[in-house]
C-alpha cells in the first residue's frame, strides 16, 4: 500500500513546528510524501534536510489541495475526531492500494468532508493532528519498526542507554 499525506491549513506565521512534525511523523512512519496547500520554504528545506541526511525517497510538495484532491486517484480518508472510529474502517482501508490521509492545522472547509472517502476517528476528543497521523500510520502499514531508509547518511543504533549515531 501506498500511502500520502495532504496537510490543509498550514499557516506560515504559526504553524511551523507542527507543520514540520507532520511531514515527519509521515515520513518516519512510511507515507511516500505529504503534499501541503501552502508553501512555507522554512517548512520544505528542514524536511528536505532530514531526508538527504536520514534517507529514504520521501517527498514534499506543495499543490492546489481542492484540485489535487479532487483528482486523487485512490482512497481518500480524513482524520477528523468528528469521524467514524479508525477500527470501524480499519479493514476497508488495509484493502486500498493506494491511501492520501488528508491532515488539517485550521479548520477543515466543509467540502473536504465531502470530498473524501472517508472521515476517520482516532478519537473524539479534541488531539493533536501529529498524533492522529502517527496512529493512523501504524495501524495502517503495520511497520514502523521495520522501515529501512535506503541512502541514509546517519543511522541510530538502538540502546537502552545512551545516545549512538553512526555515520555511513
């Protein structure tokens, strides 16, 4: 399964940290890339920097969300804590070959319910987005564990104490 990110909302003044722990939360949890409405330059080279670092073919872009979802070509769920809890739907979305997870900093516009295929639940109370995503993320692609991040430059050695990076 192939799965995107599409992150709606970003605003460029506020929301650049969080912003940022999307895109990697995404990355770091399997999605391909994360698309965002807005470019934020900031925002694109730290996620850049930690791919050309940390490897992996991870990609973000920015695009014109109405008609990039619009024109998707694959399962389409909203994480929403207004959705249908995430088990409910679990199965129906194993099956796609093909999901964007649409994430929102603002707001979401209305139509974006409308849009998607589904308006998922990882709860319904009020949470971060970064969580939502990470959990979805998981049960979803059921590896995060076992990601291997070809042309990496550095690389953690796991240890219950201490601090080992090595380079490569």
């Amino acid at each position: 399964m192939e799965v995107y990110v599409l992150r709606l909302g970003h605003r460029v003044k506020r929301d650049k940290r969080i912003s940022t722990h999307v895109a990697l939360t995404a990355r770091a949890l399997g999605a391909k890339g994360i698309y965002f409405d807005t470019y934020d330059d900031s925002v694109f080279k730290s996620v850049k920097d930690v791919v050309e670092r940390w490897g992996g073919d991870f990609f973000i872009e920015s695009v014109e969300w109405k008609k990039f979802l619009g024109s998707f070509d694959g399962l389409k769920v909203h994480l929403t804590m207004y959705g249908i809890p995430l088990i409910e739907k679990i199965d129906e979305i194993k099956k796609a070959k093909k999901v964007l997870v649409v994430v929102g900093a603002e707001k979401v516009p209305p139509e974006v319910y409308e849009m998607c295929d589904l308006n998922i639940a990882i709860g319904n109370q009020p949470h971060s987005e970064v969580a939502a995503l990470a959990i979805f993320l998981d049960r979803i692609l059921n590896k995060t564990f076992d990601l291997e991040f070809k042309n990496a430059k550095i690389k953690i050695i796991p240890s219950e104490r201490g601090k080992k990076v090595v380079e490569i």
